[in-house]
C-alpha cells in the first residue's frame, strides 16, 4: 500500500498529524495538497521541513499528475489536504483510488457561515457538499482530531447540512 492514511487538516501538518497518527498507521512521508502552500515558496518550505518525514507539498494538478507514482510507490504516505473541496478534487471528481476508504477529517477552523461540530471542528455548506459527495463515492468520513477522541462519522453530522 503506498497511501496509508487519508486526512482533511486545515493546519495539514503538524505534530499530531507526525506522531500521534503515524503510531497508528504505517508512514515514510508525507504528501500535503494544496495550491496556495505548493504555489507560496516560504509556505511550501515551512510544511516540508515541519515533519522530519519525507515530504512533498504538491497543488491538486500537480498531485493528479504524480498519483499513478504514488501508488506504485514502496513508501506509504499520509495524504492530507487542507480542506474537503481538495479531497472530493482528488477522491471523487478525478477518481483517485487509494486503496483504503476512510478519510478521516481533523481540524477545521470555527468561521463565519461554518457549523460547529466538535472541539475546532466546524464545516461550511460547501465543505458538507464535498463530504456527502466523498461518502457517496464509497467512503468512510470520520471526524477525529486524534483516533481516541473521534466525534463521528460524517452520517451523524450530514442532517445538519441537509442531507
């Protein structure tokens, strides 16, 4: 398996992220998605050299490009992404298969328009959109900051948005 881990952290890496979940799941690095940290020098520098893992800091066309070398790697990499709309970009709208199916979604900030729905958990309607579509596609959608403190799965939650 090269992907060994699916997250939505809105900090993307971090120490939780290193340590307390690469105790859980196998990890030799780390692949964080997003264009304004791949595209923003010092942004990119800082998330790269934040883990003490192999790390690439990649835009979503970038990471769509690279995906087929991803999977055939010996490595397993924590797949992260800064927000829901970039893991339903790479899940659902392109269709990439991981080979596991739970997306487990960490801290997302409070926000105006966001619903609370745990500790520094909080989802827009948009971001409620790409989770139902990520759960529709045949994933898991778990919320935990960290695996012992997890608040649900995204079924508990959706009603709240409407679906």
């Amino acid at each position: 398996m090269s992907v060994s881990f699916i997250r939505v952290d809105d900090r993307m890496i971090h120490g939780q992220t290193c340590t307390r979940w690469a105790l859980e799941y196998p990890c030799d690095g780390l692949i964080a998605v997003n264009d304004a940290a791949a595209t923003t020098p010092v942004l990119k520098a800082a998330y790269k050299n934040a883990s003490g893992k192999k790390t690439f800091v990649w835009t979503v066309d970038e990471f769509l490009r690279k995906s087929q070398k991803v999977l055939d790697s010996k490595d397993n990499y924590f797949l992260i992404t800064k927000n829901p709309l970039d893991m339903e970009k790479i899940l659902v709208e392109a269709g990439f298969k991981p080979g596991i199916n739970t997306v487990i979604i960490g801290p997302c900030n409070d926000r105006p328009g966001a619903v609370k729905l745990g500790n520094n958990q909080s989802i827009t309607q948009e971001e409620a959109q790409a989770l139902e579509n990520i759960m529709n596609a045949g994933y898991e959608v778990e919320f935990a900051l960290v695996k012992n403190e997890a608040i649900g799965n995204w079924r508990k939650f959706r009603s709240q948005f409407g679906f």
